[in-house]
C-alpha cells in the first residue's frame, strides 16, 4: 500500500503534467495560426519567426507533450526566441512561458 505521502507527491505531479500538457495545447494551437498565416501569405514568409522555425517549434511542443520530462528531453527553441525574436513578441512570452512550466 502507498502511504498518503506518495499519493500526495502523485496527485501534485498529475496537476503539474496536467498544466503543462493544458499550456502546451494552447500555444499548439496559436502556432498552427501562425504556420497557417504563412501558408496562404498573410505574413512574409521570410519575417522572423520564419514557417521553417514555427515548424520546428511545434514539432518540439509535440515532443515535450510526448515525454513529459526535461530529462528525457529538453527544447531547444527557447534561445532561438531569446535571440531573434522581438522582444515584445506574444508568442514568444507564451512559449517561454511553456518552457519553463515544463521545466518544473
């Protein structure tokens, strides 16, 4: 039998993936708009962040939501952001945001 402090460790652990996979979901489905946006040229394809780099920002979510474990694996998206990006950039925050609840 698990003693109830083990299950408490559990349930926090569930919250906290369960926070995590929420987020993850949200910017998921922002990125998809930003992606798309690019697609039919709304926005220069060329403008940072690139589609290409969008890409790979959601492959990375998708694989962060798969492991659910910095230890096991860890994004890398996070300084292309902090180095290219615009400061002000609400996308960026949001996925920042995700990194470093996924990190916890």
């Amino acid at each position: 039998m698990v003693d109830n402090g083990q299950n408490k460790i559990n349930r926090t652990l569930e919250r906290q993936q369960n926070k995590v996979i929420s987020l993850i979901d949200k910017v998921l489905e922002d990125l998809s708009k930003e992606i798309e946006a690019r697609r039919e040229g709304l926005i220069d394809s060329n403008e940072i962040p690139s589609k290409v780099q969008l890409e790979s920002i959601f492959n990375d979510l998708c694989k962060m939501k798969g492991e659910l474990s910095p230890e096991k694996y860890y994004p890398t998206y996070t300084r292309q952001i902090v180095d290219s990006w615009d400061i002000h950039s609400k996308l960026g925050d949001k996925l920042l945001s995700v990194a470093q609840e996924y990190k916890k």
